[in-house]
C-alpha cells in the first residue's frame, strides 16, 4: 500500500491508542509501526537497483511490483506475534501502541496489497525464495478503488 495510505490510516489509529493508552509514546509508537516499517522496503530496492538509490526509482520499483525478490523483513506475522507475546509479558503501553501500529499495517497490506494468503509470513517468502510471494497485478476483492 502507498505511503498516503498508511499515513491516513495511522493518524486516526494512533489518536485512538492515545484515547486508549493517555500515552503519547504510546501513540508515537503506533503511528510509527503503521508508517515506517515500510523502510523495509529500501533495503529490497537496495538490491534490485544494485544499491543506486532514487526516490522516484524507489517509488516506481515498489509501487510497481518491479522487485524480482521480496525479503520485507518487518512484514512478518512471527515478528508481530513475538512482539505480542512480549507485551502480553511486559504490558508495556508503548508496546501495545507499536504492536497496534504493527498489526493494522500488516493487515492493511495483507487485504490491499496483491498478496497471497502466506505472503506476510516470512517463513513462506523464505521457503519460495523471497520470489513470486505476490499475484502479480491482480486486484484484491474489496479494494477495487485503491490505488497500490
Ligand atoms: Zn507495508
């Protein structure tokens, strides 16, 4: 999903932990994981593009679906469960902002992105060779009017 996508989305999501928290860093927190863990996606450029980096390029490859290979490491369901496991531990209110942040980002991706069922799974990218994890340009049910 586009940068104004998960920044519409996330600063309602983060105000709304702040009601639930009274946490600014909690907030904080959660606007963060909804925005940036798509830095992820840098590192994927990084290698496509044989580590020449343009903004417009960078835009273009991932917008576009152009990556051969897809490692997204932050877009991991075991990353996000051992981070809920961690605050069901801790309860540690920044946490609960960044796993909120964290889960709608992931979710968001999963349904409006052209992804498979497992794709978010970093096991299954690791298993297909971080190749072919996405259907191409296909549309997802639902999302008909989102520009990806
Ligand atoms: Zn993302």
């Amino acid at each position: 999903m586009k940068l104004k996508n998960h920044l519409l989305i996330s600063l309602p999501l983060s105000g709304a932990v702040y009601l639930l928290t009274r946490s600014v860093y909690s907030s904080l927190a959660c606007f963060c994981m909804g925005v940036f863990i798509d830095l992820d996606h840098i590192f994927d450029y990084l290698l496509y593009s044989n580590f020449k980096f343009s903004i417009r390029g960078f835009f273009d490859t991932c917008n576009g679906y152009k990556l051969k290979k897809f490692y997204l490491v932050l877009h991991s369901y075991e990353i996000l469960i051992l981070s809920w496991a961690l605050y069901l531990v801790s309860r540690n209110k920044i946490l609960l902002g960044f796993n909120i942040g964290y889960t709608v980002h992931l979710l968001v991706d999963q349904f409006a992105n052209y992804s498979k069922p497992l794709t978010y799974f970093f096991t299954f990218r690791l298993l297909n060779k971080f190749e072919n994890v996405f259907e191409g340009r296909k549309l997802s049910p639902g999302f008909k009017n989102l520009k990806v």
